[in-house]
C-alpha cells in the first residue's frame, strides 16, 4: 500500500514506479498503480493486472 499522505481529493499521490513517460511522451501506468488503486477502470490499459479486454467488455483475471 501506498506510504504517502492522501491529498486534498483522499489519492495518494504519484510516487516512483507508478507510471513512466512513453516516447510520445505519454504518462503509462504501471501495474504497481493500478494494484495500489485497487480496480479495474475497465479503459483497455497497457499494464492492467485485471485482464480487461476491450473488444469483450469483460476481465479475464478475478480482481486480486
């Protein structure tokens, strides 16, 4: 879990690790965040631990 106080809106804030600059210059983020948020935001991300899959809708993994 994450050590940081919560901010102003109760989210930790980002902290290394939790997502890298695409050569497009795009933040990513990481599995390491998406484990810490605790969800599945059901958007097709690149590093998601829950196995969304967009063309289906629906998570192949069960939710840690």
């Amino acid at each position: 879990m994450c050590s940081s106080p919560p901010n102003e809106w109760g989210k930790a804030p980002l902290e290394p690790g939790d997502f890298y600059k695409s050569p497009e210059g795009y933040l990513v983020f990481t599995e390491q965040y998406h484990l810490k948020r605790g969800y599945c935001c059901k958007s097709g991300c690149k590093h998601c631990p829950y196995g969304f899959n967009v063309k289906t809708g629906k998570i192949k993994k069960s939710e840690p």
